[in-house]
C-alpha cells in the first residue's frame, strides 16, 4: 500500500477508513485526491459513522489535519459521528497539541472505538 492510499472497510455498521503512513510533504494532488475521497465518504456513509484508523500513519501535516476537521464537520452536520483509533507517537501529539482530541474521541484499539461509536 503506498503512503498516499486509503483502505476503506464496512466494520460493524461503522465506515473504518485505514490511511496510509504518511499524511504530510505529500505532492498536492495527492492530498487533495485522498481528502476528496474522504469527503465523499463522510458525505455518502450510511450510517453517518466514521473511524479513522491511524495504525499505519505515521505524521500527518496542518493541511490533513484540516481536512480531518471538515470530514468531522460534515459528518456533524448529518447526525454523524467520528473517532480516532490507534494514533501514536507523533500523531497522538499533534492530534493532543492541536486539541482536536477534544472534538473526536481516540482510542487505543479498533475495537474500542466501534464499541464506543455504536454505543
């Protein structure tokens, strides 16, 4: 899987979205092209339920943490909901510096997570 790719799966009636390692220093339509896809998602996932699942990623930029925003944005504005699962090192610390732990929930497990959105 190159850095740039997404796994999408249906788990448990919640869209997982697998993003790949690396969410920064990405040439521009590549980032554009993986933040339109997960704009789809959160405009067309039924349920409006989203996990973002960073096991593989390991930094991500201030443009895709945009792009995290407006996903979560949009799916608020459907009666949706999103989390975070398995963010570490760096990513849990920007995700931590940049408060946005306090919009989305994060989790240590996938399955954690799931639970918790369904819930």
């Amino acid at each position: 899987m190159a850095s740039s790719d997404l796994e999408v799966i249906e788990q448990d009636g919640v869209t997982v979205v697998t993003l790949g390692e690396e969410y920064d220093n990405l040439e521009e339509m590549v980032l554009e092209r993986a933040s339109k896809h997960l704009l789809e998602i959160a405009k067309t996932s039924e349920p409006p339920v989203i996990l973002i699942d960073m096991t593989k990623t390991k930094f991500f930029g201030s443009a895709f943490l945009g792009t995290l925003f407006r996903v979560w944005r949009r799916l608020s504005a459907r009666n949706g909901k999103m989390a975070v699962c398995c963010a570490t090192g760096v990513v849990a610390e920007v995700l931590e510096v940049t408060q946005a732990n306090r919009l989305w929930a994060h989790h240590a497990t996938r399955e954690a997570a799931i639970t918790d959105l369904k819930g």
